[in-house]
C-alpha cells in the first residue's frame, strides 16, 4: 500500500503539466500537414483539369483543321455549282430566247395561215358561183391558134399548180406551228425544272453555308472558353504552389521550434523528477505515520465496538424472554373467548336485470351517384396530316430538356424512326434553311393564321425553296439529326397566329 501511494504521488507530480504544451504544438503542426494535404490534393486535381482543357483544346484545334478542310470542300462546291448555276442560267436565257423566236414565228406562221386561208376561201367561192369544167373547155376551145392553145394551156396548168402549192404550203405550215408549239410549251417546261432546280441548289449551298458559320461560331467560343479556363487554372495552380512552398517553410519552423521545446521539457522534467523524489520521501514518511495514528485509532474502535456488542446481545435476550411469557397469556385468554360466542348468520340476495331493445330503423342505403359520360373528343377539321410516317417520340408540352437538363416546354411534337418528311398541309414555303438549334429546317404557311415547322433534317436534304408552292402530302426533306439532337427524329411545330400549339389538336 505504500509503494502504490508513493507511485501515485510521484507520477502526478512528474506528468501533470509537461503534456499541455506538447498537444498544442502536435495540433498546430497536423494542422499543417492536413493543408499541405489539401494544397496537394487541389494541385493534383488542376493538374488533371489542365491536362484535361489540353485534351480538348486538342480535339477543338483538330474539329478546328477539320472545319476548315470542310469549308475549303464546300467553297469548293459553292464555287463548282455557282459555275454550274451560271452555264444553267445562260442556258436559261438561251431557252428563253428561243421561246420567244418559237412565238414570233408561231405568230407568223398563224398570220400567214390566215392569209392562204382566206384566199383560198375566195377561190372555193369564185368557182362554185363563177367556174365550171365547161368553162375551162369554152376557153381552151375559144383559142385563136396553136399558139394561144398552148397558152391558155399553160395558164390553167399554172392556176391548179399554184393552189395545189398553196394547200401543200398550207399543210405543211400547219405542221410546223403544231411542232413549234409543242417545243415551246417542252421548253417552257424544262425552264421551269431548271429554275427551280437553280432555286433549290442555291437555297441548299445557303443553308450549307449557314450551318458552317455556326460550327465557327461554336468552335471559336469554345477554344476562347477553353483557353480562358486552363489559364485561369494554370493561376490557381501558381497560387497553390506558393501557398504549399510557405506552408513547407513555415512548417519546417514549427518543427524546429517542437524540437527545441521537448529538449527545454525533456530537462525540466527530470528537473522536476529530482526534486519530486525528494518530496515524495518526506510524503512517504509523513503518510507512514499518519497510517500507524490511524491503524491505533481504529484497533481502539474495534475494542469498544466488541463491548457494545456483547452488551447488546445480553439485553436482547432478556427482552425474548420477556416476549415468550406475554404470548402464552395471550393465548389461553383467546381459548376461553372462542367456547363462549356462538353466531348464525344468513343472507339472501336477488336481483332482477331489465333490458330494452330499441326498436331498428331502416335506413335506405344510399345510391351511388351517376358516373358522368366522358366527353367525345372534338373531331379535327383542319385537314392537317402526319408530317412522317415514324412513332411519336415525345408529346407537346413541359418536359425536362434531355441536352440541357432545364424543366422547360416543349413546343412541338417528335417523330422517330427515320424517313421521309411530308408536307403536314398545302401551302407556301416560307423558310428552308438551317438553324443553330433546329438543325436544317422548313417552315410552311397555310394561311389562315396557321403554320408548320419541320426540324432537324438531314444536311443537303432540302426538296423545296422560299417561295415554292408545296401540296398536302409532298415531300419536304428527309428525317435528320442535326441542330440540337440526341437521335435522328422530326421535330413538328404548329402555331395559330404566330404563337405555337399543341400538334395533337390538329392531326
């Protein structure tokens, strides 16, 4: 028991105090080990953000070379069909230039026509009022001579060859107007599919021309943001790399400073030691003699407490006796009450219980209300048809965006499956072009206040041009995925009075 006190005393004594300072500088210094950590860890991931704003400043630079490998194709073929456009509207000019000689000589040819018609006529009538073959006969027979036979001869032969020229002339006149008709109204024909077809060239090259531009647009905002960023990332990583250089320094410092501050404790602990042993020994024999008071002062009790105890049993046994005698008087007492009491008691007990039902009352259960009809849905009048003849994606109205991920509306209905695109209804083309967002794309007025808008065909597919007059039914494109897209679909726009409306009122 002594030693244990003596190995208490000199433990508090040795190690109350020394620690408190030794945790702070611990503390202190694993506070900076966990941001140079966190400095690293930070450094570590801008590193592999640059590396990853380099790889795609590769890609860009590489969409980049391969933009312009596809402008200089398509200049190329903007400048091929501008030549081929020019020949067409040369040709053009030719053809009309023929038609309107094919119209001047149908005119003159009807002019002349005419004229042999009429004189015709006035032969036809000359003879049937005036002429006869007896006629004929009386002025060959009339001749004076030979001579004037053979003339008069001749002068016949003249008249039945020269309107048998005529009609010939006359039949084959008529011949050629119909021919020159016909190659004029063939030449009219081939302008028009030429017009239209430089028309639709023309529009397909601008639509082209328009998608390129916006692949620019697109590519240069994106290197100017990526460049902005990996610079602003090269930055941060300059910072952190001073920061984690002063952190290193400063925790370096501290390490010193820990270093020295154990050696100063290291010393003052055995200091400390020394004169604890001391003072433990005078302890030691100042408690032993506080024991030895205290062993006597408790052998004392012992002794008294053994006195009081034997004294206590000595009146407790007294008092049993005394205890016995009183309970056997009580007894007999009790014996001689019970031989002189004598009872009978009884009792009776009824009891009547009444009950009364209430009568029932018959409730009629209540009938179940009529379910109303459902309305028939209105029958569509407006004529419009499906402008594909794919499954139907994704109906009109709000959605979350799947490119943007925004909860916005979506204003049309979506085809898919691929195909051709049809014209929802008759009317006037408006716009075909191309469309950072809708891809190349046509829209179609049907008066009336009403439009349609068909989205995301393919580059190039483009059938009809500004202008152009379409029916129900023909085809305008072909289905597509460019613009703003995850797959290849038609995307169907309606709208009433320029603002846009849900397709499935109308189809």
């Amino acid at each position: 028991m002594k030693k244990k006190i003596l190995t208490g005393i000199m433990a508090t004594m040795i190690f109350a105090s020394p620690f408190l300072p030794t945790i702070a500088q611990a503390d202190t210094l694993e506070e900076m080990e966990q941001q140079k950590n966190e400095l690293d860890s930070q450094s570590s991931e801008l590193n592999n953000k640059i590396e990853e704003q380099d790889s795609t400043l590769t890609n860009l630079e590489s969409e980049k070379e391969s933009l312009e490998a596809d402008i200089t194709s398509l200049q190329s073929q903007i400048d091929e069909t501008v030549l081929k456009l020019h020949d067409q509207e040369q040709k053009l000019e030719a053809s009309k230039a023929k038609v309107d000689q094919l119209k001047k000589e149908i005119e003159d040819l009807k002019k002349l026509i005419d004229l042999r018609t009429g004189k015709l006529e006035n032969q036809a009538r000359s003879v049937q009022t005036d002429g006869s073959t007896s006629n004929m006969i009386g002025l060959l027979i009339a001749a004076e001579s030979f001579t004037d036979l053979v003339g008069r001869i001749g002068i016949v032969n003249q008249l039945v060859t020269a309107n048998k020229d005529i009609v010939t002339a006359q039949a084959a006149d008529q011949a050629t107007l119909k021919t020159n008709e016909v190659k004029a109204n063939a030449e009219k024909v081939a302008i028009e599919e030429t017009k239209n077809a430089i028309e639709l060239s023309k529009n397909n090259l601008v639509a082209q021309k328009a998608e390129m531009d916006d692949k620019i647009v697109q590519v240069a905002i994106q290197y100017d943001m990526t460049e902005d960023e990996k610079n602003t990332f090269v930055k941060e990583q300059q910072v952190i790399a001073t920061q984690t250089s002063t952190l290193s320094e400063d925790m370096q410092i501290e390490r010193q400073r820990i270093i020295e501050e154990e050696q100063a404790r290291q010393l003052a602990i055995q200091q400390a030691a020394e004169a604890a042993a001391e003072e433990a020994a005078k302890a030691a024999a100042a408690e032993e003699a506080r024991l030895a008071a205290i062993e006597s002062q408790e052998k004392a009790e012992q002794e008294e407490l053994t006195k009081q105890a034997a004294a206590q049993a000595a009146t407790a046994k007294k008092s049993a006796e005394e205890a016995a005698e009183q309970k056997a008087a009580i007894a007999s007492a009790s014996s001689s009450a019970k031989k002189s009491t004598s009872s009978n008691k009884s009792t009776s007990s009824s009891s009547n219980s009444t009950s009364s039902a209430k009568p029932s009352s018959s409730v009629p259960a209540k009938q179940p209300a009529a379910t109303p009809k459902p309305e028939a849905a209105p029958s569509s009048s407006s004529n419009f048809i499906r402008p594909s003849g794919g499954y139907m994606t994704s109906e009109y109205g709000y959605r979350v965006h799947p490119i943007t991920g925004v909860y916005k509306l979506h204003g049309g209905t979506d085809f898919g499956g691929g195909g051709p695109i049809v014209a929802s209804k008759g009317g006037t083309v408006v716009i075909a072009g191309y469309h950072s967002s809708w891809g190349y794309y046509v829209k179609i007025d049907h008066g009336n206040g009403m439009q349609t808008l068909y989205a995301h065909m393919v580059s190039g597919s483009l059938l009809v041009s500004p202008g152009q007059q379409v029916s129900q039914g023909q085809q305008i494109g072909t289905m597509g995925t460019t613009g703003s897209s995850t797959g290849v679909h038609l995307h169907f726009e309606m709208y009433k009075n320029g603002s846009r409306v849900n397709p499935a009122s109308y189809l």
